[in-house]
C-alpha cells in the first residue's frame, strides 16, 4: 500500500513538473513572440533608417556636386546652373520622376524631360535681398503625401540650400567683377583718362606720368621720369614765378587751380586748366604732389564750334516750318520757335518759363479740361526725364487744339529725347495737319461720291440702254416684214424711242461732267458781272418763263465776283432752273438777290413761292443724284453745293413760303 501511495505521490510531482515546464514554455514562447515582434520592428526601422540614410545621402552627394560646381572658377553662372539643374533629380527621393528648372532674369535651364506639373517645389533665387529667379523640383507622377506634399521636408533644406548657394554665388561673382572692373577702371582712368596726369616729388622730380600728359607736351614717359619739373622746360618762362606760388600753396596742403602755358617739344604752345593737390603718408606728411591738366586749348575751340553749331541750330529752328519745343528737366519750356507761335497761336515770349502741360491743358478743348487730364498730362512729362526709351517717343499722335483766338485746329505732335550731361531732355516737333486732315476727309467724301455716281449712273444708264437694246431688235423685226403704213409708223415709234433713250444718257452724263468740272478751281479766275449772268440766263429760259406766267425779280444790286464764269453761270442757271421746275403756285415768281456780308463777301438768293421742299428731304437736296418729284437727274443741286465749296462759301435751303437758297461767294477783289 504504502508502494502505491508513493507512486502516486510521485506520479502528481510529476504532473506539477509537467504542469510547470508547460507554464514555462508558454511564458518563453511568449518571450519567443515578443522578441520575433521586437526583431521584425527593429528590422523594419533598420529598414527606414537605411531608406532615409540613402536618401539623405542622395541629398548631400546633390549638395555636395553643388558646392563643387559653385567652387569652380572656370564655369560661367550659366554653365554652374545648368549643371545644378542636371544634379538635382537624382538627389530626390523619386528620381526617375524627378525633373528640375532654373529661371534667372530672363535665361531658364532645364534638366533633361522637364514637365511642370502640380506636384512641385519652388523657391526664390534672391540676390541682395532682390527676387532674380527661382529654383524649381517637379515630379511628373502624382506619389502619396509626406511631410510637403509628395515631397520630404530634407528635399525642402535641400531645395533652400540651393537657391541660397545661387544667390550667394551669383552675389559673390557680381562683387568680384566689380572688383576687377574697379581695379581696371582705375588703370583705365590713370593711364587713358582725357587728361593729363604728372606726379612729381617733394624735390619736383616727375615720378609718375600718364600717355595723355606724354602727349600733350611731346616727350615720352622716359624723358620725363626722374627730370625736374621746373628745368624740363615744359613750362611757359613767363608762368614760372606763378608756378611757384602755386607750389608754397601745395605745400600747406592747399588745392590749387590755374591757367598755366606749355610749351611742347615742337615749340608750340598749348593751354592747360591745371589743378594741383598734395599726397600724404600715414602720418599725414606732405610727401609728392598730382596735377591734373586740361588742353583748354582745343577745348576752346571746341567751345567756339558750340557757339557756331547752337547759331546754326537757332537758324534751323527758326526757319522751320514745323513746330519745335523743348523742355527742360523740370518740364519749363525753354524753347518755343516761330512756327509754334504760329501753329497755336501762342507767343514765344508768352510760352518761355512756364510748364508745358499748363501750356497743352489751356490749348485743350473745353470738353476734355479736366483734374486728371491735367494731372496725366503733368505725369507724362515729369516721369520722361531722364528716360532713354518710352512708349510715345517717336512716335506721331494726332490731337485737336483750341487756339486762343477760338480757332480749331489738329495738330500731329512727335515727341523725343535730348541727351545732354544732365540727362535726358524732352523736345517735341509739332505740324499743323487741319487742311491735310480736311483734304483726307473731302477725300473720304468724294469717294463715297463716286460710289453713289457708280451705282446711280449704272442704274440711270441701264434704262434706256435696255430701251434702246429692245427698240434696236423690234426695228430689225419689223424692218423683216413688208413696209405698210402701220409699219412705218411702228418703224417711226422705235426710232423715237431710240432717241428718246440716248437723249437721256447723254443729259445724264453731260450733268455728270458738269459736276466734276464743277469741282475744280479753275484758273480762269476773273471779275464776273453777276448780273449779266442772271439775265443770260433768264434769256435762256425765256420760253418756260413765259409759259408758266412767272414773275422774275431781281432784288438790289447783284453786284461782281471773282470767279470763273462758267462757274457763276453753273450756280444760276441750275437754281433758277430748279426754282422753275418745282414752283407749284397759281401765280409764280422767282425772286434773285444779294446783300454784302461785310466780310468781303456777298450773300445770294433765288427764292421761289412754290409749295416748298419736303422736311424730311432738306438734308438731301445736295446731295448727288438725288432726284425730285419732277425727275431729272438729280445733279444739278449738287453742282451747286461743289461751285459755293470751290470758292470756300457756305449754301443752304430752308422753306419761307417757298424754297430760299442762300449761298455766299467772294465779292470782287476791284
């Protein structure tokens, strides 16, 4: 018994073991679980870090190749950015999408397939402390979002890192040759400055001397260096105890300015403005002495082909036909010739000193005075100073004036810049172009004349050559047949008809030429007696008059004219033939009269007592070929309206208890 209670006792030692291994190797497969999870989380991060390791190498090797290009001496800026461009994509995490571009001023390197899409980095290029251009990172596939968009914020360092590198070498370049432009300038200025330098010690002896003083006395730097200024003999004798003075000046520490003689090798002698200043140590001890020396001598003349050039330019001025201002860089007018005056209606002495957009705002036309007219008009001027280039320089603007006498005039202005030492100046050529302008817009008129003659002639003239087409074929029909009496008289009819319809073009186009002669000024120009015109014409018309009964009046004296005849013959006869034509009364008249104007002109009338002209056709009755109630082909009234504008008078038809037409003419010059 006491076997068995052993054995199981041994037996649940046993199963407590078994039970404990088993909590054991559940707890270290737990300890299993969590170091698998632990080690697949440190290879995960060692991952990231390998990842993020690589890119940040990506991004120094790009930085690096930078730093490199910017270092090189031998590369010009444009080649040190193109070569950026080219590093950039493979310094970003996406590489084979990556694309880059430089913008500076108005140059842009790009690197190879370059895209701007909407997935981009950019950044300002700055150059002491002014935006010169930018530096830009594109990817041209959409990625997942990160710290910027697609992009890392290492990519964002790196992008600034290069746009402040480009500024900064781009500064530093511009100061080195800045500098190297300085230190020429200042070789440039001793060596081939427009005057002459000597630099002579305490002892004066000529240390120191530049080609152009070589020059201006004749001997060359070797025979000069190491000589004594004084017994060199460069200098006029009788300037000598002058130059001594000047000398004590120098040495207490004055600057001195003189007129002093030279005389060159070859014997002559040249003038120089000479200015003479101490040089110091550190110590402030007066150690050797400059002169600086203008040849006045040319200079002199030069001034005296100034004077001669300036009276030239007054003479050209002056007798141009065209306008000419000019403003100084205040905007005073300072200049104002005689064909301005002329022009505008202006005085030059009233025009000198003042401000030219006063004077432009009071030659404006009422309607366009206004604050910001005057305010652009002052702006304009003000901000051409000193301007090289503007938009309206060179060229032609067109603009109407009103004259101090009421006078309306269009005027064609150029303005353009004058260089002088104290910059840019303005100056101005001003035409009076108001009669081209009339002559382009009577230009203008004729043509929509001839318009209208084309397609009323055409469609006047197409008339009665149809008639005369279809009287020529019934003639040849008929002449087919037997000659009986109905034919003949058919025969007669057709041969009416044909006259009939030629009679009417040739009256149509003998008006026609009446209207282009009357058009022109004739040169046969002389006194015509008014009045013996008026009766030859009523002689003409003796028949109509008599037949209708009309009472023809002639009113005062009609006095004489200087003019063509035919023209004054062409005026009556076509108004009093109109007069007749349209007068509609029981009993009419025609009444012709003229009264002098008192502006060396008369005024003229025929004045009928018909019915009158219809309202709606008063502002067509001149015009050409328009027809009235009676027909006819409608020219005559507009021969009329082209002989009163020849002589430069004024026509016009209203209704008084009848048609008045009222016209002006010049009286006779006798």
């Amino acid at each position: 018994m006491k076997k068995d209670s052993d054995m199981v006792s041994e037996l649940e030692r046993l199963r407590r073991r078994v039970a404990d291994l088993e909590d054991a190797l559940a707890r270290e497969k737990e300890e299993c679980d969590g170091l698998a999870i632990q080690y697949e989380e440190t290879q995960r991060s060692l991952r990231e870090y390998s990842s993020a390791l690589e890119e940040r190498v990506k991004e120094l090797a790009c930085l690096y190749g930078f730093s490199s290009l910017v270092e090189r001496q031998d590369l010009d800026p444009g080649q040190i950015m193109q070569g950026t461009v080219e590093l950039m994509p493979p310094g970003w995490h996406y590489s084979e999408i990556t694309c880059a571009r430089i913008i500076y001023g108005q140059d842009e390197y790009r690197s190879a397939d370059f895209e701007a899409t909407s997935w981009g980095l950019v950044r300002e290029i700055r150059v002491r402390g002014e935006m010169a251009g930018s530096v830009e990172v594109y990817y041209r596939e959409r990625r997942p979002d990160k710290d910027e968009g697609p992009f890392l914020r290492e990519e964002r360092v790196l992008i600034d890192a290069i746009a402040d590198g480009l500024g900064r070498m781009i500064e530093h370049r511009g100061m080195e040759e800045a500098l190297r432009e300085s230190e020429e300038k200042y070789r440039l200025i001793y060596d081939f400055t427009g005057e002459a330098i000597y630099t002579y010690d305490t002892e004066l002896r000529i240390i120191g001397v530049n080609k152009i003083a070589c020059e201006l006395i004749g001997y060359s730097e070797e025979e000069i260096l190491g000589r004594n200024a004084l017994e060199l003999g460069i200098l006029h004798p009788d300037d000598i105890e002058r130059t001594m003075v000047d000398i004590q000046r120098l040495y207490q520490g004055e600057v001195v300015n003189d007129e002093l003689r030279f005389i060159r090798r070859d014997g002559s002698v040249a003038i120089g403005d000479v200015t003479g200043a101490p040089l110091y140590d550190r110590e402030g001890k007066v150690i050797a002495f400059t002169n600086v020396a203008r040849d006045v001598t040319e200079s002199k003349k030069a001034e005296e082909a100034l004077l001669e050039s300036e009276e030239k330019f007054r003479g050209i001025v002056e007798q141009s036909s065209d306008g000419i201002v000019l403003v100084d860089r205040e905007g005073v007018i300072v200049e104002w010739n005689r064909a301005q005056e002329r022009i505008v209606g202006i005085e030059r002495e009233e025009a000198l000193g003042k401000f030219l957009w006063d004077v432009q705002f009071g030659l404006a036309l009422e309607e366009m005075r206004t604050p910001q007219m005057y305010e652009s008009l002052k702006r304009m001027i003000l901000d051409s100073r000193g301007v090289e280039r503007a938009k309206w320089f060179g060229q032609a603007y067109e603009n109407e004036i009103r004259r101090p006498d009421g006078q309306h005039h269009i005027i064609e202005s150029v303005v353009f810049p004058i260089s002088t030492r104290e910059g840019n100046l303005i100056g101005s050529i001003i035409r009076d172009i108001t009669e081209a302008k009339r002559s382009e817009e009577e230009l203008k008129r004729i043509n929509r004349e001839l318009d209208a003659y084309a397609y009323v002639v055409s469609h006047d003239l197409r008339g009665p050559v149809s008639i005369v087409i279809s009287a020529s074929r019934a003639l040849q029909e008929m002449l087919q047949r037997p000659i009986d009496e109905e034919n003949a008289r058919q025969l007669a009819r057709a041969a009416e008809i044909i006259e009939s319809s030629a009679d009417s073009s040739r009256r149509l186009i003998e008006d026609l030429l009446s209207l282009a002669q009357a058009g022109q000024l004739s040169e046969e120009v002389t006194e015509v007696d008014v009045e013996e015109v008026v009766r030859r014409v009523l002689r003409e018309k003796a028949g109509p008059i008599k037949d209708m009964g009309v009472r023809v009046v002639l009113s005062g004296d009609l006095d004489r004219v200087a003019a063509d005849p035919t023209h004054v013959y062409q005026l009556f006869s076509n108004l009093i033939a109109n007069a007749l034509a349209y007068n509609d009364s029981p009993e009419p008249s025609v009444t012709i009269g003229c009264e002098k104007t008192g502006e060396g002109s008369n005024r003229y009338w025929v004045w009928d007592n018909g019915s009158g002209i219809a309202p709606e056709d008063l502002d067509k009755i001149f015009n050409p070929l328009f027809k009235g109630k009676e027909g006819g082909t409608g020219i005559g009234l507009s021969i009329v309206k082209k002989v009163v504008d020849v002589y430069g008078g004024e026509i016009r038809v209203y209704n008084d208890a009848g048609a008045r037409f009222e016209f002006t003419l010049g009286g006779s010059s006798t």
